[in-house]
C-alpha cells in the first residue's frame, strides 16, 4: 500500500418529482488521482429523520446506504475530465424514498434541513498499490438545484417579514408567476426560502419548457412565517397535527402588499397565482380578496372546506380564472369535502373560465421508479402538483394548465 490520501467532500441537493434528493457527492483530495472505478466506493448516509412510529414524532438518528451509479475525475463543478484530478465525482441513486437531506418538525409539519447530514464514503481498490482515499464524514457544503433562484426578504407595513426566492428571467417581461408553498415548506429556525422549491419540482418554474410555454416570467415564490391558513399567525388552529380551517388567513393583508409592492418594482402587470394544499387554499383567499387582481389562479389539492365558502364568496369566484387540479384518492385533503363541492357550486353559479384536472392517483411517467410488483411509483394522493410540476394535466378538451396560463397572457 503506498498511504492514504485524505479528502472531504460537498453534496448537491437535486430536484425531483417528490422534492429533493442528494443526487451528488464532489470529493476534494489532498492529493490528484489519475483513476476512479465506481465499483470501489460505497456510501452510507447518515442523517436525522422523523420517527412517525412515536406519538410526537421526535427527530432520530439514523443511517441508509447509497448506491454509486457512477464516479468520474471532475473540474470544481462537477463535469468529467480526461486527466489526473484533485476531485471526484460520486453520482448517487435516488428515488421518492431515498436521499432526502429534509425532515419534518415534529411539532409542526414543518420540513427543515437536517443537522447532522453526513456521508460516510469509502474507497477500498484491489490493487495494492493504489492509495486508499481516506474521507472526512462531515459535510463541508452545499449546492442545490435551487441555486439559481436569489434569496431575499421583504419587511411589510405591518412588521411581517417574508423571505423569499426570486427567479428573473433573461429578457425583460411584464408577467409575475407567484407560486404559494405547502404546509411543509414554511418558515422554521433550519428552513430557508429554497425549501419552498425544493419541496416540490419547483425549480421547474425557471425551466424551459416552462419559461418558453407562457412567454417568460419572474417568479416570486414567498414563504410564510408559518403556514397560510394561519388564522390568526400564532398557529392555534393547529391542534394534534391537524388544521382547523376557517376559510381566512392572517396573512391575506400583508402577502398582497408585498405582492403588489414586488409587482409596482418590476413593472409585473400580469400576475399568475398557484400553490398546492395550504398553497392553494391561499390562491382562493387572494382570489376572494381581489377577484379582478390576478390573471390566473391555479389551485392545486386546495385546503378551503366548501362549508366555509359562502354562496356570496362563490358568486365572487365564479368569475375568477380558475384551474382547478387534484387527485380523486388525495387521503389529506379528502375532495368530496373540498374541490369537488366548491366547483359543483361555481358551475351552477355559472363560471365562464373554470377548468378542473382530476386525475385518478398519481403516478412516476418517467419510467425509472417503479414498486416492488414492477409497476409505475405511485405516489400518495395529495402529490397532485406532480401532475402540474410535469405539465400533465387535462381539462378534458386536451388544453393543460400551463398551455391555459398562456392563453390567459395573450401567448
């Protein structure tokens, strides 16, 4: 054996369907290597996750391995070169059930960074006279999928700081896509504003095909000190891991100022709303306090019980660009008690642009994630946005939400 040849390493966080996995590890040596083989390293992560066996859901430690799909010589970014190298690529497997850095709060749902997050990474190589690559555990950075987003915060007239991530497209544009998180995605001491993205595909906003499809747009996506449906901003309608909603939020006020603020500074005047869950349920609180404000609204397995809505509150609706999506099996937010209701009654009311995507389960179309029988991953039902995030939905007469929201911008 010629020695070691100590290193340490960063990770990269990618998106996907589900959220977001550690897809990546880039080693740096001490020392360059002139080869690597795939099959000589193996990987074990090591991180925190939430105990849902445990009535309060309490963080614990414990440790997973990875697989190695590949490893190659790298530059500092990660792309493959043809000479001796200080850095290593590792590409590591991923799927809905394996590579999360994110655990849910047990207090509140809510998901944070894990601390520690740690890959225990060996290289054991057959030949003698290789040296054996010795790598520090402990993570020493980070790069996410979300990286091209900007982070920044806005402060309102009422004192309620909103951070957020901003996404600004290459040519000038006068359209503003706001997106509205999840309950997962809020704002808790080891959250940041990427988590609102990578919770979901969100980063998919600033993709392409996308951008392209409604003509280029800022996106805004805000993150709430706590969750949307707050009534009252100090969570005490969140009792014994439930929401009881009551058809208002505490922050329906301060998120159109910034809104509006946001839009008056970059000259946004067209305005696109859509979120999921505790997203959605904002989209509808927004569309009811300024029906004639926003383009379009997508509300996504939105959260507002139809019993809280009005027959007034209707009326106002009805005539709101409306895209409904969910899924009929979604176990969190049941349909039969929200959507379903809501646009039986905005149909009867006599909606003129009202759109609705129903699927029947939620499925991987990608074709690489399948479960134990072979058959496509099916997610949990309440994932409807996947089918958004992946331009797959259908109003029936073959028109998508994103071809709608074009429409909707003249595109």
């Amino acid at each position: 054996m010629t020695g070691k040849i100590r290193g340490t390493y960063e990770i990269h966080v990618g998106n996907y369907d589900w959220g977001c996995s550690v897809d990546r590890a880039l080693i740096t040596l001490e020392e360059p290597v002139s080869a690597v083989d795939p099959a000589d390293f193996s990987v074990m992560e090591r991180k925190k996750i939430t105990d849902r066996e445990s009535e309060d859901h309490p963080l614990t430690e414990a440790s997973f391995p990875r697989k190695v799909e590949d490893a190659w010589l790298c530059d500092e970014r990660g792309e493959r070169v043809e000479k001796s190298s200080r850095r290593i690529c590792l590409s590591l497997y991923v799927s809905p059930e394996e590579g999360s850095p994110l655990a849910a709060t047990s207090r509140t749902e809510i998901f944070v960074w894990v601390s520690p997050y740690e890959l225990h990474i060996s290289c054991r190589n057959a030949d003698p006279d290789t040296p054996e690559l010795v790598i520090d555990p402990v993570c020493r950075g980070k790069k996410t999928a979300a990286d091209i987003f900007a982070k920044k915060s806005y402060v309102t007239s009422e004192g309620i700081r909103y951070d957020y991530a901003e996404y600004v497209p290459p040519e000038d544009t006068d359209t503003l896509y706001v997106w509205l998180h999840g309950l997962g995605e809020g704002q808790m001491e080891g959250s940041d504003a990427y988590l609102p993205l990578l919770g979901r595909k969100g980063t998919t906003m600033a993709g392409e095909g996308f951008q392209s499809m409604i003509g280029g747009a800022r996106v805004l996506v805000p993150q709430c000190p706590t969750y949307w449906m707050d009534a009252d901003g100090k969570q005490t309608n969140f009792r014994k891991g439930t929401i009881e909603a009551d058809g208002t939020s505490y922050y329906t006020r301060s998120l159109e100022e910034f809104i509006d603020e946001y839009a008056r500074e970059t000259g946004a005047g067209k305005i696109v709303l859509a979120g999921c869950s505790n997203g959605g349920y904002m989209c509808l609180m927004l569309a009811l306090s300024r029906p004639d404000r926003y383009t379009a609204v997508v509300p996504i397995c939105e959260a507002v019980p139809d019993q809280c809505l009005s027959d007034g509150q209707i009326s106002v609706l009805k005539d709101v660009p409306l895209y409904f999506i969910y899924s009929a099996d979604d176990p969190i937010v049941v349909p039969e008690y929200h959507e379903i209701p809501t646009i039986e009654r905005l149909k009867q009311a006599g909606a003129a642009d009202l759109h609705v995507f129903a699927a029947d389960k939620v499925v991987d179309t990608s074709g690489r994630y399948k479960d134990k029988d072979g058959n496509p991953y099916r997610y949990m039902g309440h994932l409807s946005w996947i089918c958004f995030d992946n331009n797959e939905t259908d109003d029936g007469t073959g028109l998508s939400a994103w071809e709608w929201i074009a429409g909707k911008l003249g595109r």
